[in-house]
C-alpha cells in the first residue's frame, strides 16, 4: 500500500521536505482521534499553528505526515523519539493538508485534517506508528522547500486478540522553592503563575482530581504544599495580592486529589540524597522529619522515597536513607535485571522507564504504545515523568478516558518481586553532577543563623529555618547552581540582619578612678518580637577585664540598663567590644565598640586628704600640748 502511494506521488519521502532546520513556526498537537488506530476508516488529527516570530507568514501550507515502519518495540520507540523526521520515517501526504492565508507576529491558528486508516499496514501484533503535520510557509524575505514547523505523533494499532497489562504512572510535585528570611516566597510573581488553575502545579493538581482512584503515584516534594500553606494564611502583597487566594485553592484542590493517589515523601526540599549522603547525612534525617510533619498536618498518608531526576543514586546512599523507602531510578542507567521492582538493603527499588513526551496528549499516545507492546507481562512497568513537568491546558479527563481500555490497567507502584544482588550502577559523570561543598556549607551557614535566631527570640519554637536551610541543596539546585548559592547566601544574610535590632547603647565616657568602677550600658531590643540578651566584651586591651551580663528578657521595642563591673591593671586607655549575646553565647545584634580612662586620681586625692589630715590633727595637737603644758608666771612681788 505505501509503495503504491509512493509511487502515485501522494506520498513524498521526508528527504528534503522533512530536513531539520531549526523551525520557524511551531505546531503543537491538540487532538487525535480515535486515539488507537481503527480497523478502518478515518483518523482525525487536530494541531495549532503559531508564529512566534515578528514577522508576518503568509500561504502556510500544512499537510499530513505518516511514517511506514511500524515500531515493535519499546527500543523502536525510544530511537524513533530521538531520531529527526526524516530519520524515523516520515512522509508527507500530499492529498491531506490545510492551508492557512496568513499569520501575524506571535499569533496562532488551529487546523485539522482527516487521515485514511489505508495508510498505515495490517497488524497482527501491537505496533506504533507516527503521525502528524508538516507546515510549508513564507515571508516576505524567505520561502522555500524545507518545512518550517513539524510535529508528531505516536499511533498504536492492535491486533483482534488483546492481553491485559499494567502501569504504574508516577506524577512529580516539585519545583524551585526558595524565599526569604520570613518564609514568603522569593520570587511572588512565578508562584502566582503556578499555583494558578491555567500555571503548571494548577495542572497538575486537576490531572490528579481527574484521576480515577489509585491510579497514579504522586513524588512529592513537601516544600510546596508546605509554602501554598503559608501563603494562604498570609496577607496580600501588593504586587501580587491574588497569592494568598490562588495557593489556598490550590492547596485545597491539592490535598483532596492527593487522598486518592498514592503518595511518596520525597523529603522536605527535595533533598540531594547522592550529595547530603557524602557531606551531611543528617540533612537527609532533618528532611524526612520535616516532612513527616506537613504531611501530617496534611492529613496525607505517605512512604519515604528517593527519585533522582537524573535516574540513578549510589549504593552507598541507602543507608542513610529511612527505612523502608521507595527508590525509583531509570531502569536504563541503573542495570535492570528482568523485575521492574526489586528489594535492596530494606529498601523498595522500582525500575523505571522515562517519559520522552512534552504534552499531555502526547504522554496519552506514549503510554498507550507502550503498554500495548508489553501485552501479557506480569511485570508492571513503572513510568517517570521530568521532575518540572507541565501537562499543560489539555484536558485531564480526555487523557484518562482514552487510557480506560480493557486491556490497560493504570496502578500503584508494584511490590518487589525479588531481591537484588547485583549493585546498582552509578556512572562517573552523575558523581560529577552532585553538589558540592559550596552548597553544603551555604545550607550550614543558614541552619547556623535560624539556630541563633531562635535561641534569641522568646516565641514558639518552630523548624522553619531547618526548611530553609535545606534549599540549597536540593536535587532542583542541580539546575543553576551559582542562582541557588547566590539566593542562599542572600538568606543566610536576611536572617542575621532579622537581629540588627538589637543593639547597645552607652552612657557618656567612662573613667576608672583608681582602675575600677562601674559601667552603665543599655541594651536596646528594637524588633517587633520579646528577646531574651545577655552582654560580652570581647577584643579587650590587655590589661583589662569587664565582667559579663547574664541574659535579661526584653519586650519588644524595650530597653534596659544593665552594670558591668571594669577592672583595670594600670593607668592607659583602653578599648573592647561589648557584645550582644544569647542564651548560647552567640553573637547577636550590633556590638558597641567602648573606650574606657583608667588613672589614680583617687589615689592621689587620698594621699593628699591623709596628708592634710595628718598636718590638721599635728596642728591641733601642738596647741593643746603649748596649753596643757605652759609653766605658771611667778607672783609679783616676791
């Protein structure tokens, strides 16, 4: 059949028509149906064409494109999805095409076309096809042969007789979470995108609510239900004052989908176990507990689980991992040895296979195809998606309507059917792509500063500071490494300057007379929270000692005087720091630089005084010894 049509010119050979250029214009595919091939009859393809040049293209031609090489095998599959148009096969139909008159600067424009089921071969065991569309167009400057959009498709025809199988689809949660020292999101704006119903986490919470019961396994990142939570119960920004309403719905629409799926606790942060597990083990411990909490506050039962982005985690990781915890890694990477999930050190592991498809129709197509090919195995394969994926505005419900066949069972993560012996295979270049030491002591150094804070502050204790310190080094940190250090660093700084309220004032200048005395100082508390804050001198000049203040509480916006006690060796002047200090004896607040005079004037004036004294009381004594003392005058006359 495909020769014939070859041969009649309704099909041309993809070479050069389907050569590729960068493209110009950009076709994306919004419906196939039916989306398994019929025994006969018609096939509706539905695309949308967009320009997103500046420039005007006009007499857009755009027609079908089929390939004639059946794919029987997930190996066909995954080479075909990495090949170009014209390497996998596809041919243009000249006899099906639409033609679009013009298309202005950033617009777009629907279209859609009916292709024969003749085009395609008999079968008589499950085999995938390509379909999709090819679209010819110009400018004013530029016009030629070479198609300036493509896009395709994957259509899988059956045999009569079907044999069931089934997958386990798992849905990441994750993202970017970053903010500042008050937990409010660092960057408002692309929050309010996602968490919006069109944004891509908005999506991804409808994909779960349309999801039939027990169908899908959610890898959750706890951070981001845990910062919708507190957005929702903050105020209004001005800049983005729909926030607080758009995460509180989503929350909402979050946690009801999610109590019908199964739900994996990929740790608060999304923790980067391969690096933390090298560098600081008790970061991963201090993230499952975080997350342990909101999901209980979440009401979410959950399981502990690790699933690196990049498929594959070292041996040496389990063992820092909770017990009981569910791996899922790349079955391609990590040397899969026939069972999609095994039993490694306590420890569930599931083998993987990666989605290549960027839409939600074309992961409809994707799975289907796949599962058609494993028809009859008792394995259930696992299936993962990009750990940022978007299903975009198709929707949710049509996606799984299309995968309730007969034959097709979507289910949980599967339990182990053996245990492994062989390790699991970690190459070189993902011990290269671990984070380093940078971004462990950036977590370090915010851990350290939330630690001071709260041991200075008198309000309930709370672990948000230990949240933020596990954003550096999340697998998602991988992804710009110097904007993720950049960001912590400037957290670590916000929290230190949460305390620069707190300062010390002094009295007018001090001098020891006699090479000791008394300093009066203020402690001044300047935050809107209470502060319990003790005083040290530090950088002292040799020579002189000042006694430290133990902690005092302080409301907020109070002050108070405190004593210390100076002793001096000699007459000079000498300098120290008086410190602010917690209940730790870490420094917090402003120091006050202090400058102290000790001389002996006291001693001088004593001498002096005694000196007087002593010629005072001389002086008094010489006149009654002259009175007492004085001899008798003889009597006259005799």
């Amino acid at each position: 059949m495909v020769a014939a049509l070859m041969a009649s010119g309704i099909l041309i050979p993809a070479t050069p028509a389907l050569a590729d250029p960068a493209p110009a214009l950009e076709i994306e595919l919004v419906g196939l149906n039916p989306a398994v091939m019929p025994a006969s009859g018609q096939i509706t393809v539905a695309y949308r064409v967009t320009n997103p040049t500046k420039d005007l293209w006009e007499d857009i031609n755009v027609y079908a494109t089929v390939s004639a090489t059946p794919l029987r095998t997930p190996r066909d599959i995954a080479a075909a999805y990495s090949a170009t148009d014209g390497e996998a096969g596809l041919q243009v139909v000249t006899t099906i095409s639409a033609t679009i008159d013009s298309l202005e600067a950033e617009g777009s424009a629907p279209f859609s076309f009916q292709v024969p089921r003749e085009l395609f071969g008999k079968v008589s065991a499950p085999a995938s096809y390509w379909i999709g569309a090819a679209a010819f167009g110009g400018t004013s400057t530029s016009r030629d042969d070479i198609a300036d959009a493509r896009g395709r498709a994957l259509i899988t025809a059956l045999p009569k007789t079907t044999r069931p199988t089934s997958i386990a689809l798992t849905m990441p949660v994750r993202g970017v979470v970053r903010t500042h020292a008050d937990g409010t999101p660092l960057k408002p704006a692309a929050w309010t995108n996602d968490f919006a119903e069109s944004g891509r986490l908005g999506a991804i919470a409808n994909l779960i609510n349309a999801a039939p019961e027990r169908s899908l396994s959610l890898l959750v990142d706890p951070a981001i239900p845990d910062l919708a939570s507190r957005v929702a119960k903050s105020e209004p920004n001005q800049t983005h004052p729909e926030l607080p309403d758009l995460a509180t719905t989503w929350l909402d629409s979050f946690t009801i989908g999610a109590q019908r799926q199964d739900v994996v606790d990929l740790g608060y942060g999304d923790p980067d176990v391969a690096a933390l597990s090298r560098l600081d083990p008790r970061s991963i411990a201090m993230s499952y507990r975080l997350s342990a909490q909101v999901f209980h506050e979440l009401q979410l039962p959950s399981g502990p689980g690790v699933a690196p982005p990049d498929g594959v985690i070292p041996n040496s990781t389990l063992a820092v991992l909770p017990s009981n915890s569910r791996l899922i890694v790349d079955a391609n990477r990590s040397q899969e040895t026939g069972h999609s999930t095994e039993t490694v050190d306590g420890h569930v592991i599931s083998f993987a296979t990666a989605s290549p498809a960027r839409s939600l129709l074309e992961l409809r197509q994707w799975i289907l195809a796949q599962g058609s090919m494993r028809m009859g195995s008792p394995e259930t394969m696992v299936v993962t998606l990009p750990s940022r994926w978007n299903p975009g505005s198709s929707s949710p419900s049509r996606f799984f309507a299309a995968l309730d066949r007969p034959w097709l069972n979507l289910a949980s993560l599967p339990l182990p059917a053996d245990q492994r012996t062989v390790p699991l295979i970690y190459p070189e270049t993902a011990a290269r792509a671990e984070l380093g030491a940078a971004a462990i002591e950036a977590s370090k150094a915010i851990g350290r500063a939330g630690r001071r804070y709260q041991a200075t502050v008198l309000t309930e204790p709370t672990n948000d500071f230990a949240a933020m310190a596990l954003q550096p080094v999340s697998y998602q940190a991988r992804l710009d490494r110097r904007s993720s250090l950049v960001d912590a660093r400037a957290l670590h700084t916000d929290i230190v300057a949460k305390l620069s309220g707190i300062r010390v004032d002094r009295r007018p200048p001090v001098n020891l007379a006699g090479g000791s005395g008394t300093i009066l100082v203020t402690i001044v508390n300047e935050l809107d929270v209470p502060v319990s804050v003790g005083l040290r001198a530090d950088r002292l000049t040799p020579g002189l000692t000042i006694s430290e203040a133990e902690p005092v509480q302080l409301r907020a916006h109070q002050r108070t005087t405190v004593r210390l006690k100076a002793d001096a060796k000699s007459i000079g002047v000498y300098s120290a720091l008086l410190t602010p200090v917690n209940e730790n004896g870490s420094r917090v607040g402003t120091p006050l630089p202090f400058v102290i005079r000790s001389s002996n004037v006291t001693r001088w004036v004593w001498v002096i005084m005694a000196a007087g004294a002593a010629v005072l009381f001389g002086a008094i004594g010489r006149r009654v010894v002259k009175k007492t003392f004085k001899p008798r005058s003889e009597p006259e006359g005799l």
